[in-house]
C-alpha cells in the first residue's frame, strides 16, 4: 500500500511585514524650504537699487549720497561674508543662516524708518549688507548639503549634488534679484508712501521664508570630528563631469584651483548685472519704472538661462565659464553703442546679454565652489567666491569715478575688452595645470 508524503510545511512563522521605503519626497523639501532663504537676500539687495530715483526726488538726497549708499551695502556684505561662512563651518549652518535672515528682516525695517528720517537709511543699508553677506555663505553651504544625501536618496538626484545646489541656491537668489527690485520700482511709482510700502512685500518674503526653513535641520555639525583637522590637509576624490562632488587634493592645491579656475571669473557675476541696471539706465535717461524694469530684467535673463548653461556645463566643465565670459564681452559691448547712442531700447538690448552672461558665470561660479570645497570648507569656500564676485559691483562707481576723463561708451568697451581677455586669461591657466580624474 502506497502512501503519499504530504507537501513539507514551512517550519517558519508567519513572513514579517514589509516596511515601506520612505518617500523621498519630504527629504526633497527641505532644500526647496532653505532656498525661500536666498529668494530674501536676493530680494533684500535690489529692492533698494530701484528707489535710488525716489530717494533722490522724493527726500531730497544728492547723488553722491544716493551713490555711497548703494556702496554701504557692498562695504556691509564683504564682512558678512568673510565672517558668515567661517562661523557657518565651525558652529553649523542654520544657525548662522536663521540670524542672518532674522538681521535682514531687522534691516529692511530700519530703511523703512528712513522715510521720515533719512540718517535711518545708512545703517539700514550697512546692516542689508551684512545680513546678506551671512545669507549668502550659510545658506547657500546649507542648500547643497540638503540636497545630498542622507536628506535626499541618491537615486532621486542621481548623485548630482554639486548640480542641484548651484540650481537651487543661483536660481532662488536670481529670482529674489529680479523680483524686488521691479516690486519695489512698480510700488514706488503708484502706492501711497512709496519708501515704506516698497519695503513690505520684502518683509512678507523674509518672515516667510523663515517660517518655511524651520523644519529644515542642521547639516554641518555633523561634519565636525576628531578627524576633521586630518581631513582638511588631506584627501583625493574624483570631479566628475556631471558635478559629483568627492573632494580631490590637499588644502593648498584646493586653494589654487580655486585662484586659478574661480577667481578669473568671479568679479563678472555682479560687474554685468549692476552695470545693466544701475549704470545705462543713468546713461539712457530713463525714468523710476524703466530703472525697475532693467532691475527685473537683467537678473530675470539669468534666471531664464541657468538651465542652459548646466547643459552646456556637461559638455565641458569649462565651457559654462568661457560662454559667460564672451556674452558678457558681447553684453559691454552692446552697452558701449547704447550709452554712445543714447538709446533706451537698445540699453534693455544690452542689459538682457549682460543678464545673460550673469547667469552663466553664477551657474559656474556656485558649481565651481561645490564640488571644488571639502564639506568641513564648503561654507568658507562660498564666502569667497561671493566675495570675489561682488569686487564686480563697485563697477558703476568705477565708471562714474572715471567717466570725467573718459567718455562711458569708451569705458564701457573697455570693459568688453577685460571681459574677453579674461576668458583667455582663464583657458591658458586651464590648460596648465591637469584636469581632475573623471569619473
């Protein structure tokens, strides 16, 4: 009699409950929220550049007041940022990005003060700048450390750290840019108390960008270590076209790539834009709306481009650097035959190239710092290169200081001239010194 051996039953209980992957999709948000903070600074910067005008026929002020105070927010932000990316490296990023931003906030109250008593305005502008600058260098470190893993899962950005924080970090400061300084012009030409009311949209953006960046958590304590002080003498690592970031080099030789590769480009990020919107409109004769649509216009092209030049950028990481620096010759160029000419048309012609140029050079500019910078230095590599690259802004007063002497148009072309040997400049230092391996 045959008997058949029943199936053999698992001796295992029953199988354990699959836990769910976690969803990208909040990890993703906390560098969105960080951005909101660059949007502010950016905004913070430009909103007074479009009330120069105002400030000149509503109180009274004479140009060369009007002009120190534009330069008061540049002497303010050079020690923010000197002081604000260190600090940010060694105590962390939110921190210093939290305090910046509350200052700013604090400043733009202080230039609303202003209206009824103009001594309020040179504080308030010092203080912009200083706010600014620690913006600058903290939020930006802080961005591109939340958009990196563990914050973001490696398949969602494909390991394109570098890419996604200048993509946040230029386009939110761009947008911040274009955006107050046209607020501001269009307020100050139809709202009742222009030089308080221009101010209020600035305070709604920081008190919320605020509030969005709470949830947001600190990224570079936990780079500090015993072995931090190794780390920072020591390391290789690839640079990878598509902007991977693993460091490569000792401390001097990122020190020099940065002189070599940064450095040349840098002072055209902000001399392109500021001669756009501050410089031709004088020149050109336009009016308070015609200066905030220039002040929209110029940092709004280079919003528009970035994306561009990040494709570009994969082709060649120098490529995006070498495009900047020639639409930014051609862009003095066109400046030069517009100041020449004395045609308004033809200045927004030119100050939508130099706008372009200025997202080319910011795109590489951010890019650069990124994968260039060991985590530890990240925040204090940023406040360099945003150091460097507004040397570019005191190019309206360079122009003003010398234009007695000699004609804008020629100084103007001139300018297109440095522009390009820059470029030339930057290729020959390239081309001596090895490319990092690729991987």
């Amino acid at each position: 009699m045959s008997t058949t051996t029943p199936p053999a039953r698992s001796v295992q209980g029953p199988a354990p409950a699959r836990i769910p992957t976690p969803t990208p999709t909040p990890a993703r948000r906390y560098g969105l929220r960080a951005a909101w903070i660059m949007m502010a600074s950016g905004w913070s910067a430009n909103q007074f550049s479009a009330l120069l005008g105002a400030y000149r026929s509503e109180l009274g002020l004479s140009e060369s007041a009007v002009t120190g105070l534009f330069a008061l927010y540049v002497v303010g932000l050079i020690p923010g940022l000197l002081v604000g990316g260190p600090l940010a490296d060694r105590v962390g990023r939110r921190p210093v990005a939290l305090t910046a931003l509350a200052l700013n906030l604090l400043s733009t109250g202080v230039l609303m003060l202003g209206a009824g008593a103009t001594g309020w305005l040179w504080p308030g502008r010092f203080v912009t700048g200083v706010s600014a600058g620690a913006l600058l260098a903290a939020a930006s470190a802080w961005i591109k450390e939340l958009s990196s893993t563990p914050y973001v899962p490696d398949t969602s950005v494909g390991g394109a750290t570098a890419s996604t924080a200048s993509r946040r970090a230029g386009l939110f400061v761009s947008a911040g840019f274009a955006s107050g300084g046209l607020a501001a012009a269009l307020i100050a030409r139809w709202a009742p108390a222009p030089m308080v009311t221009a101010y209020i949209p600035h305070v709604l953006l920081a008190a919320g960008a605020g509030i969005a960046s709470l949830t947001a958590p600190e990224t570079g304590a936990r780079r500090h270590g015993p072995s931090s002080d190794a780390n920072a003498n020591t390391g290789t690592g690839t640079h990878t076209g598509t902007g991977t970031h693993t460091n490569t080099g000792t401390h001097a030789s990122t020190g020099q790539r940065f002189r070599r590769g940064i450095l040349p480009v840098a002072p055209w990020v902000f001399a392109a834009p500021s001669v756009g919107f501050v410089t031709l409109p004088g020149l050109v004769h336009g009016g308070l709306v015609y200066t905030g649509v220039a002040t929209a216009l110029v940092p709004g092209t280079g919003l528009i481009v970035q994306p561009l030049a990040r494709r570009v950028a994969k082709r060649h990481r120098l490529a995006t650097a070498v495009a900047g620096l020639l639409v930014v010759a051609l862009g003095f160029g066109a400046a030069a035959l517009a100041a020449g000419a004395g045609n308004p048309a033809l200045a927004l012609v030119a100050a939508v190239i130099l706008g372009a140029g200025y997202g080319f050079v910011l795109t590489y500019g951010l890019t650069e710092v990124a994968v260039l910078a060991p985590p530890h230095r990240l925040a204090r590599l940023t406040a360099y290169f945003w150091t460097a690259a507004y040397v570019g802004m005191f190019a309206p007063y360079a122009v003003t200081l010398l234009s007695g002497a000699v004609p804008p148009p020629a100084l103007l072309g001139t300018a297109a001239v440095l522009a390009a040997l820059s470029c030339v400049l930057l290729i020959t230092l390239h081309a001596r010194r090895p490319s990092p391996p690729r991987g």
